[in-house]
C-alpha cells in the first residue's frame, strides 16, 4: 500500500504568524486516503501560542482525503498569534487509527514558533 508521511520533519511559523502543513503519499492509490490530523501541545498551549487549523474555526483536528491519484496535499493553515510565546513548540500527528488504504511512514512532525 502506500506510505503516508508529513514532507518536512519539522515547520517553523512564518512572517504571516501562520504555518501550513504538507502530506504526501509516496505512491498513488487507486482508492481514496482518509485522514485525520490532530493538533497537539508540546511547549506551546492551544488558544494561547497556536490557534488550529485557520479555515475550519481553529479546530485542533481535521479530516482530509486524497482523491484517487493525488500523492500531495497542502493543509489548511494554522494561525499563530503575534502575542502568543516564542520559542515553543507543538506537534500535528496522524492518527493511525483512522488511516484507510495507506500505511503510516511518519506520523507526526514538529512546528516551532520562533522569535521574530
């Protein structure tokens, strides 16, 4: 089957105070991916130093699909707010559980919110 993973080990915020995510397949499926993506604190605490996903109203998780085909996916993006602490950071995992026709490669990555 195919592998799913997250592009980069690790996503820093950028000068908009957002970040954006990328999944990849690294094959494509004749079938439909689903996946469920979570938001999770690490140093940096949801509400205060990170919003969630921007289009969705700030949800911490969010279902996507790859259509038949599609190996990448750019995500929605997370708001970071420009009060919120520096140098901290969060995680976005996949959850395993809810993976359909894709095995997991790498299911999680870090995003750092620096000082600028």
């Amino acid at each position: 089957p195919p592998e799913l993973s997250f592009v980069f080990d690790e996503y820093v915020m950028n000068d908009k105070h957002e970040v954006r995510l990328d999944l990849k397949l690294n094959q494509a499926s004749d079938v439909p991916v689903i996946v469920d993506i979570a938001l999770i604190d690490g140093t940096a605490t949801y509400g205060e130093d990170y919003w969630g996903f921007r289009d969705f109203d700030s949800e911490l998780y969010l279902t996507v699909i790859f259509a038949p085909r599609q190996t990448y996916m750019r995500l929605p993006r997370i708001k970071i707010p420009s009060q919120g602490n520096c140098n901290v950071e969060f995680s976005a995992r996949l959850l395993k559980s809810t993976v359909q026709q894709a095995a997991i490669k790498k299911d999680s990555t870090r995003i750092t919110i620096p000082c600028i």
